[in-house]
C-alpha cells in the first residue's frame, strides 16, 4: 500500500474523532491521507465516509483480537483469566458461608470481610450475591453512604469506620462493586485507630 500524508491522532482521540479528521484532511486536499489509531492503518480517499472508516477499524479489531485468542499468549491469558475468577468465586462463596456468624459489633472484623469481598465483587463472571451482602449490612444497622460530607468525622472511630462500611455498600448497591480505594482506608482507619491489622 503506498504511503499517503499522514494525520495524527492525539492522545485519548476516539475512534469517530479520528475518522471525520481523516475524511475533512481528504475533503481539502483531494487526496488521499492514513493515519495509525490503535496500531491500525486508517486509508482515506476522496469515496470514504466516516462510518465506512469506524466499520473498517472495528474489523480490523475484530480480527486482531480473535487471532490474539487463538494465539497461545490469548489462550494462557483466558485459562489463567478462568483460574483466576475460579479462585475468587471460591472466595465469594467462602465468604458468603461466613457472612450469617459475622460480628457486626467488631469493627476489624466487618471491615476485614469486606476488604476480602472487595476483589470478588469486582471481578467479570464472579456470581455475586449482592443484594444479600446489603440486606444483611442493613439489618445490622449499616447504610450506604452514611457519613458522607459534613457528616463526615475523621477522628471519630465509629463515624469513620461506618463512613467505610457505608462506602463498600454504596458500591454493592449503586455501583458495579466494592472499590479498591477500601483496603487504603481500611490500612489508615487501623494504623490511625490503633487496630493491628
């Protein structure tokens, strides 16, 4: 294929962004221009439309991923990603057996679950029993969000510790999971509060 002028994309460019530059570069010069996005040749020409150049990429895309998953990097990647899910599924469920005889009253405890629970619940393919992991922060008193704002007291064990609890249901409820920031709050609630870890 012959080289033709040359479009740069910038950093974080879309895909769309990058096509309709392609087609006004052609649209001024009438002649033909390419540009790399994502490793791919993007060719335009004077008959080429901002959704034939998508449709061309997301081909081309295709392709490189299936023969990626076909490849044996692609294929120990997926087994290791099944193992991987595997392990944390058995710990989901490990920790759902525990949740019934979890002490509420002790705050490591609580917190400790829920730091082990965080990874589980963000992970693809893990079955995740979130509406019960909530019921049963509920019953015992717990709500998502609480302590945020101006209710917020970050010298105050019990303020702060229910603000983290309150974080990790927020996730579970509201959100796609636990976020990873818990264990780093979880770590400085203990070392500020005096509570070995």
């Amino acid at each position: 294929m012959a080289d033709h002028p040359e479009i740069k994309f910038g950093a974080g460019c879309h895909i769309a962004a990058a096509a309709k530059m392609l087609v006004d570069a052609v649209a001024k010069t009438h002649e033909p221009v390419q540009g790399k996005f994502n490793d791919i040749l993007l060719v335009a020409d004077v008959s080429s439309t901002p959704d034939g150049i998508i449709a061309f990429f997301d081909q081309q895309r295709e392709i490189r991923a299936e023969e990626y998953r076909n490849s044996p990097e692609g294929k120990r990647a997926e087994q290791e990603a099944e193992e991987r899910r595997s392990r944390l599924q058995q710990t989901h469920d490990s920790l759902m057996r525990k949740l019934p005889s979890l002490d509420m009253h002790d705050q490591v405890a609580v917190l400790d679950w829920l730091c082990q629970m965080q990874e589980p619940s963000d992970y693809v393919g893990i079955i995740l029993r979130r509406a019960t992991i909530v019921s049963a922060f509920e019953k015992a008193g717990f709500v998502a969000n609480a302590n945020t704002g101006k209710a917020y007291k970050a010298d105050d064990r019990d303020n702060s510790f229910r603000y983290l609890v309150g974080q990790a249901l927020a996730g579970l409820k509201d959100g796609p999971a636990i976020h990873s920031i818990l264990h780093k709050f979880a770590k400085e609630w203990r070392e500020k509060f005096l509570v070995n870890a």
